[in-house]
C-alpha cells in the first residue's frame, strides 16, 4: 500500500511539474490545490474536459465569454447533465479550469503589449480616445453630421482588424431621426495611437429610441 502510495504521489509530482513547464491543450495546469484535487477524482475525464475547453476558449475571439456560466450551458450541451454524473462533473471542472487558464494568458499578453503599441490620446473635455479626429470620423457616416452629439466612449482595448494590431474605441453618440426625436448610435471604431490618431475603419451598429 505504501509503495502504491508512493508511486501515485511521484507520479502527481511529475504531472504538475510538466503542467508548470510545459501547459498545454493535453496537459492541465495543476498548480492550482482545488484544480490538481478535482484532477485525482477522475483524471481522465478532466484531462478531456481541460483539451475541449482549452480548444473551445482559444478559438473565442472575446475571451471575456469564457467565465463559469458560459461554460456551463456549453457542458451541458457537449456532455449532457452535469451535476449527477461524476464523470461529466470532472470534464466541467477541467473545462473550466482550462477556458479560465486561457483567458488569463490572453489578459497577460494584453497586458504586456500595452506598453509597447501607443494608445490614442483622449480629448481633455470629454476623454473620447483620438479626439476629434475620432469623432470627425463617425461624422462622415452620418446623414446629418450637424445633430450629432457624443455620450461617451470606452477606453481603448486592444484587437486585430485585417490581421494587423490596433485599438478598438466603442463610442456612443446621439443623432436626430427626420420627426427630431434623439436616436442613440453605438460606433466601434478601429485606429492606431499616436500624433494624429490614425483612423482605419468605423462601423456604427445602428440603435434605437
């Protein structure tokens, strides 16, 4: 029995040490004490659930839908019920650990580029990111440029447009429909940082009342 023991223990010591080394698809990081414990009730079945869920969160482009409610209604879809069925219990566990494990990778790498790529500088009235050479560029879309009036806009977040690094600026703003009413409009725009602002594209997804 000791021996048993021990051979498990070297063996769960090795596995965490490749997980810490070398994290991957098919090897769980198991540095986490809950994690590497749901990993020794069923190894098999979390390691399956880890690989669907390292695959499933890694072709998200919003990693932000990668928390424990999403993955769930996914599991339940994948694997069938979850919570009397100790074998899909350990795929929900590994899925979950393995989308978080990915989404927190993503928020490091984002983190770590910030730096090196300049940020659009905001108006000092009303913080829009790139200015009025942002808002100029929403205005050239619209009918009646004249009734536009700017709400706010988020904090630039880092994306891809054509394969190539730029900030994303989502920007909400008010026009006037032909009976005067106020619509609101909802532009996402795509630039580089810098002096001037460089605008590559802007898409206004509609609104309403």
């Amino acid at each position: 029995m000791k021996t048993l023991l021990a051979t498990t223990n070297a063996f769960l010591i090795c596995m965490m040490t490749a997980a810490g080394a070398g994290v991957d698809a098919n090897h769980p990081d198991l540095s986490d004490q809950s994690d590497n414990f749901e990993y020794r009730q069923d190894p098999d079945s979390y390691s399956k659930g880890w690989h669907d869920g390292w695959v499933w969160a890694s072709a998200l482009p919003d990693k932000s839908k990668t928390y424990s409610n999403d993955c769930e209604k996914v599991c339940r879809q994948k694997y069938g019920p979850i919570d009397q069925n100790p074998q899909n219990e350990a795929k929900f566990y590994g899925f979950l650990a393995a989308a978080a494990y990915v989404r927190k990778q993503g928020e490091r790498i984002t983190k770590k580029n910030d730096d090196a790529f300049p940020r659009a500088t905001p108006n000092a009235w009303d913080q829009c990111p790139g200015g009025w050479v942002t808002q100029e560029a929403i205005k050239q879309l619209l009918d009646d440029p004249n009734h536009c009036r700017f709400d706010s806009a988020t904090e630039p977040q880092l994306t891809q447009y054509k394969g190539k690094s730029c900030w994303l600026v989502v920007v909400q703003f008010r026009t006037k429909n032909p009976a005067g009413g106020e619509v609101i409009n909802v532009a996402d725009v795509y630039m580089i940082g810098g002096e001037p602002t460089s605008i590559l594209d802007v898409r206004i997804r509609g609104g309403g009342e």
